[in-house]
C-alpha cells in the first residue's frame, strides 16, 4: 500500500547515464579480470574493455593474440581461440598505443558461477571443523572471486573483484558450498577450478532474474510488465513519464490560475509507484543489473545456485520464477542450456508458519528440475532445524560435484541423487510406491522404522503410515485406514526422513495420489435453482486467474448471485461458506474475481444476504438487508472511504478505500456489515499461493484477511459463483 514521490525525470536520465561506462583514456578491462583468474578452458575467450575511442587494441594469451579497434565509445572485443587446461600459468596483455596491462598467473580449468543468498554466501570459515578444513587448504589451482553487495536501476557493464589463489591464509572466506565442490572436482579432473562468488544473504529470487526471464514465462507476465514499466528507457517507462508529466503540467496551469483568484491550490499529482525505479536489494532485477549483467559473456561450465529461504512461502510459484532466472541467464550468455545445479533448501523452524508451507516449496524446487539440463542436492538429512543455515557444507559441496561429474563431465557411474518418486499402486488396503534411483536398495539411514510416509483416506485425516521397504518400494498401510488414496513424504518444515539409497543419499518430499475434494453444494439448500457461472481452483493461482469453467458469456437473466468458497487445509480440517445476495450487476463478465482485466470494481452495499456456513464462526441467516461487497483490481488502504456504518479507520476490515495502482493486490470480499463480519475474502490474488483467503474474521491484525498470505495452509481451496435466474 505504500506510496512513494515522483523522482524527478532529469534524476532517472542520470540514473540510467551512469549505466553506460564512459570511454577511458587508458587501456582497460572490466574489474573481474586480474591476476590469479581462471578462465574456462575448451571454450572461445572472449576479452573485452574499454580504450580511447578508436584505437588500435592487442590482446595475447599464451601464444594466442588478437587485434580489434576501439569503437567511438571506446568500446572493443576480441575473441581467443579455445584452450585446454595445463601448461599455465599464463600471462594475458591488452596493449593499446603506449598504454598496456599485463594480468598474471593465469590459469585454464573449469569455471563456476556461484550464486544465491547466504547459503551460498557461508563461508568455510563459518562451516563445521573449520579450523581443520582451513588448515587443510592447499589447493593453489583453486581460485575464487567474490563481488560486494552492490544493486543498480540499469544494467551495469562492469563490476569489480579480487582473484585470490586458495590456501589456509584465504579460504576462511570462499563460499563453502563452492569450495567443498570445486575442491572435489579438482582432485577428480585434475584441472583448475575457478569460483565466482555472486552471491548475497537474506535476497529474494526476483532481484538475481534478468528481465529476459521474467519475459519468457506466462505465468510471470504481471511481473514482467512491472519491471517493464519501472525500468528507465523502457518504452513503458517513458510513456508512464511523459502521462504523468503532462499531469503535472496541468496541475501547474490549474494552479496558477487558482491562486490568482486567491482560491486554495489543489495537492500536486502523486506519480505512479511504477515510475519508482528498483534500486533495493528486493527489487525485481537490482542485482542482476550489477552483480550478474557485467560478467555476461565471460565463459563458465556451470552455475551452482543456493537461494529459497526467503521465498519460502510462495509454493509453486517458485518453479517459474526458477525457470524465469536459469533460462533468462540462458538466453543472455548464449551458451546453449549450461548446467544448473542447485540445493534444495534444508527443514527449519519457521516460526508460526504452517508445517506444509515448506513442503510445498520442497516440491516447487523439484518441479523446477522440469528445466533442462538442472539438477538438485537435497539435503533433510544434513540440517540444524534451529539455525536456517546448516554448517555442514561439506556435503552439499560434494553432491553438487557428484551431480557434476555425472551429468556434466560424464562420469555416468556415479550415483548423485537419492530415491526419487517413480508411480502410486493402490493394493487391498495398502499403496505401494514406487522408487527410481535406489541404486543397490532401498535403506533406512539410521536402521530404524521409516519416517515421514503419511496417508489419507476418503473420510479420514492425514495419518502416520506403517511404512516397509520391499525391493524397489515401499508400503504404506495404517490401522486407522482402511483403504488410503492417497500419500505424502516429509511433508512438514521440521521433516528429517530416514529413508535413503544404498548411497546414502536421501529422498525428497513428495505427495501423490488423488486426496478427497470437499465438495459442500449439494448441502448448501439455499443454492437450489442456481447456476454456475465460475468454477476457480485457488491453488492454481500463479499470478492470474484462470477458470476451470467459464459459463460467463451465456445470455442469462438473473436475479440473485451467490459465491461459494471451500477451503480445506493439509489435515483435513474443512471450511465453507455460501453467501448469495440480490444481483449489483447484470454483467457476468464481472461477477468473478475482480481483476483488472475483468474490469470490474464494485464497493456498495448488497441485499437480502443470504448465508450459510460450515467450518466457521460466521453468522448465517437469511435476507439480511446490511450487506457490502469490495470487488476491485486496486490496491488498498484502511480509511473508511464508503463510509461503511462500524468500520474502522486504522484497520483493514468491512469499509477500505482504493488505492493506487489500479492493477494492484486486489480485493474480493462479501461482508455482513451489522454483524461486522467478513463472510469470506480473497485478496491479493497477484500473489499466487501467497494470496490473502478466508472466511470469517480474520484473527490476525486485520479482520478481513489482508496481509494474512496463508492461502498455502490451505491444500484445497475453490471458490464457485453462482447466479439465480429470473423466472
């Protein structure tokens, strides 16, 4: 809900000025090449910087050399040949007119991006037995580059680091997973290994994905269009400038002639929050455009990527924002689908969140492995459930190398993942699941009866599953079930399984099977007669809405329109509320969600209420007259701006006032206002699974669920809107 000014247009053209370098008048490289660097060997060496504008450039590698001429920016490029590694260290030379660098002890191997939040950012020296790991770190073929905290509006073409040589003096501060990774592959390829340390604690996703990303994924289409319109020199961009400048030419004129006539000024138009430009570390693209977009077009094998802690909550989502980031760098470096291996995150207690919240992004990380050419640690079996970052990097930096040298350097006999899900057999009382990847068994990892299996019938709850390994399998049986549907696996934030392969690797969650759908209509006698117009899963929220059944363009007189919500979380508890009124429009287009697509946008009072409900402490109760809807696409705030009789001015609750922008969080809410009830909200529905949904008053801060983002506690959730058909 946060408003902020309008920067100033001559401030933005600075701002995306200082994104282009100026040419220098001395020979020069971008700051990530310098003495001590690896460069990926079997692959073209592109080396680039800046010169006085048109001058002749030279640049030698060994016995390779290159001459190119300096653009009118001063720009130049060339490209080496491929090389191998060995017969290093080299020296690399870029002589222009009088004016010459020389970089030494250069070195030819395998190059690694590292990147994510503090995970990856953890060093060695902050890692289990690091006194003795420090001590033990003589790899002087293994070299690292680490870049300061740093965020930008526009992309950036230069950023700046130190090549350190590894050794007990320098290693307490390489990234750990990097480190314990590279230092397996250096003993196995026998080649030198170079990382590069991009990383940054406590970040989000969306600051390290280029806008190329956000772009080439439907579902992050709103995001997209965002970046687009805050992002200066975009044509959006400039468009939203120029609208809002001629708003404010219009203001000056009015304003003038107003006081004049000595007639009260009116307030100056507020920008739109789209023309604040991403300059926080939380800002879709910040870091990219100054930690990630310099080095593109220096060659690395892979990436290796640690981050998801601070998006846990957003389910599913997360595996398109993944997609977003890898194929976005994909795009830019041109390299073809470069291997992208990444940890999944470890259990931890996360406050008061829902213990299915993390399961759900557990399963969005394996989703992501729908990518191509990625792969992914996991690591339940390695965590520290009260410190969110485990120390024990040792082992994630081993099986991110074992990942690598099996699919990457083709050491195909490695095993590098744990038990994966393969099918779901319903048998006489009992599933079967089926494993792939159990290379010479199935195994329970501390010799104890398996844990973390659960199952569900159609009547009942989630139960602990009696849980037996036969061959490739597993079986789940319960006394409390006779025939189960449907199962889950570490389905908690605090879940350490014990099933394992004879690797010693460990499974991830998964569920699978078909869990019984509520459906509450055929009790619901106050919905007789009616007709569905929209049928929504509210799981499948991803950033849009996207109907299961759209009845909406039908020629249909009506006189009534009701809207059923069903919520049922992971345990089985179940919800419902039914609440029909007299019909406030005769458009169905604009009786669903109210996006900014739809249109519609509605805050009045509603008619002869009628409400039924289960699960929940609301009032029910027929043709009661004091009713109001808040339907709009817009952001909010909490004055009482409809004046709605008890509403509050401070709170989000029966009476909020738009707000800008319109294309903003969204509000869906039906409230009994003499009862001062919300009868159900679905708010924020931009968010996806981070949604704001309810029935009933909320018993958090807000009474009408704003804020609330729990729509994840919820495993199914489906609203249905009904009409009534004149007779």
């Amino acid at each position: 809900m946060t408003r902020f000014r309008f920067v100033p247009a001559l401030l933005l053209l600075v701002l995306t000025a200082t994104a282009a370098t100026p040419a220098a008048a001395e020979v020069r490289l971008p700051g990530f090449f310098g003495d001590h660097m690896v460069l990926q060997r079997q692959m073209p060496l592109p080396v680039w910087g800046w010169a006085d504008a048109d001058q002749s450039v030279t640049v030698t590698l060994g016995e390779n050399k290159a001459t190119t001429k300096a653009d009118e920016q001063g720009r130049w490029k060339v490209e080496l040949p491929a090389m191998e590694a060995g017969g290093g260290p080299l020296q690399l030379t870029v002589t222009a007119g009088d004016n010459s660098v020389t970089l030494k002890d250069i070195l030819l191997g395998e190059v690694w991006l590292c990147s994510g939040q503090s995970n990856m950012e953890w060093t060695v020296g902050s890692s289990t037995n690091a006194a003795a790991e420090i001590a033990a770190a003589n790899y002087p073929h293994i070299r690292q580059i680490k870049f300061s905290h740093l965020t930008s509006v526009a992309p950036q073409d230069d950023v700046k680091g130190t090549w350190l040589v590894c050794s007990p003096q320098t290693v307490a501060g390489f990234t750990a997973c990097g480190y314990f990774m590279a230092r397996t592959l250096n003993q196995e390829l026998d080649v030198p290994i170079g990382l590069i340390n991009s990383s940054w604690g406590g970040t989000r996703i969306e600051p390290w994905t280029a806008p190329v990303g956000f772009a080439g994924v439907e579902e992050l289409q709103s995001l997209s269009q965002t970046v687009q319109r805050r992002t200066p020199g975009t044509s959006e961009h400039t468009e939203l400038t120029k609208r809002h400048m001629a708003n404010v030419e219009r203001w000056l004129a009015d304003a003038k002639i107003k006081a004049a006539a000595g007639q009260p000024v009116p307030l100056s138009p507020t920008a739109p929050d789209d023309l604040q430009p991403h300059t926080g570390a939380g800002d879709p693209t910040a870091i990219y455009n100054a930690m990630i977009h310099p080095l593109i077009g220096l060659p690395f094998r892979g990436a290796i990527w640690y981050q998801g802690e601070s998006n846990h909550g957003e389910g599913m989502l997360y595996a398109h924002k993944m997609e977003a980031l890898i194929e976005g760098w994909r795009k830019l470096w041109n390299m073809g689908d470069f291997p992208f291996l990444y940890v999944q995150i470890a259990p931890y207690q996360y406050g008061e969140e829902k213990p299915e919240v993390l399961a759900e992004f557990w399963e969005a990380q394996s989703a992501a492995l729908a990518v191509p050419n990625t792969g992914m640690v996991v690591i339940n079996d390695v965590a520290t459930l009260n410190d969110i970052h485990p120390p024990k990097k040792q082992e994630v930096g081993l099986r991110l190398a074992n990942l690598a040298l099996r699919d990457t350097y083709g050491r195909k006999e490695i095993v590098a993942d744990g038990p994966t899900f393969k099918e779901l057999k319903q048998e006489k009382g009992a599933l079967r699941v089926v494993f792939d990847n159990v290379a010479d068994g199935l195994q329970s990892r501390d010799d104890q009866p398996l844990t973390g299996f659960e199952i569900i019938g159609v009547e009942s709850g989630w139960v602990k599953a009696d849980a037996r390994i036969e061959g490739d399998a597993v079986v789940l049986t319960s006394k409390e079930i006779d025939q189960p549907v449907a199962m889950r696996f570490a389905w908690h934030k605090l879940a350490e399984p014990n099933l394992i392969n004879s690797a010693g690797l460990p499974t991830s969650a998964f569920r699978a099977g078909e869990v019984p759908k509520p459906d509450a209509l055929p009790k619901v006698g106050a919905a007789k007669g009616y007709q569905l117009i929209y049928d929504l899963d509210l799981s499948k929220l991803a950033g849009s809405v996207k109907y299961d059944v759209d009845n909406s363009r039908q020629s249909i007189a009506f006189e009534r329109i009701g809207y059923l919500l069903e919520l049922q979380t992971s345990s089985g508890e179940r919800q419902a509320a039914f609440v029909s009124m007299e019909a406030f429009t005769d458009d169905l287009t604009k009786i669903g969600v109210p996006t900014f697509a739809s249109g519609a946008t509605f805050q009045q009072p509603v008619k002869s209420l009628t409400i039924w409900v289960s699960g929940a402490d609301v009032t029910a109760g027929a043709d009661l007259d004091e009713g109001n809807i808040e339907f709009w696409p817009n952001n909010y705030a909490t004055q009482n701006a409809a004046k709605v009789p008890g509403a509050s001015d401070t709170l989000y609750d029966i009476g909020d006032a738009k707000y800008e922008p319109v294309d903003g969080y969204g509000s869906m809410q039906v409230h009994n206002t003499a009862a001062k009830q919300t009868v159900f909200a679905i708010n924020h529905w931009n968010a996806g699974s981070g949604a704001d949904i309810g029935i009933g008053n909320s018993t958090g801060e807000h009474r009408d669920w704003t804020f609330s983002r729990n729509a994840t506690q919820y495993m199914h959730k489906r609203l249905r809107v009904l009409v009534l058909p004149t007779k």
